[in-house]
C-alpha cells in the first residue's frame, strides 16, 4: 500500500503530521506531501490509515 496526498484538497491542517510523522513532510504554509512514492512497511499501516481518517480535507488517501 501506498500513502498518497491530494494538493489540491489539502487544506494546511498539519493533523497527518501529527499522527505519523515519518510519512509526512509539511512545507512552509502547513500544506503536506507524503515522504516516500514506495510501499508503505507494515509497520506504518495503522499510522497511515489513521492519517487517512483524520483528515478533516480527505487529502490523504491509501493506494493499493
């Protein structure tokens, strides 16, 4: 599985920061990016979903 964000929908919230840190990076306005383009180690899954969830925009989306 993949982490991907939407720009255009991204709203700047930052809350996917917050729950995974490692899979997000936030540039100088709040808006996000996902850190990698590869598969998502299983380890992270749980945090990616919830990330996913959480989003008040849905920007972040997971991609088989």
């Amino acid at each position: 599985m993949k982490i991907d964000v939407d720009g255009t929908k991204c709203q700047g919230y930052g809350l996917c920061a917050e729950i995974a840190p490692d899979l997000f990076d936030l540039d100088d306005f709040g808006y996000a990016a996902s850190t990698g383009d590869g598969p998502l180690p299983d380890a992270q899954l749980d945090l990616a979903r919830r990330a996913a969830a959480e989003c008040p925009a849905a920007a972040v989306r997971l991609l088989s």
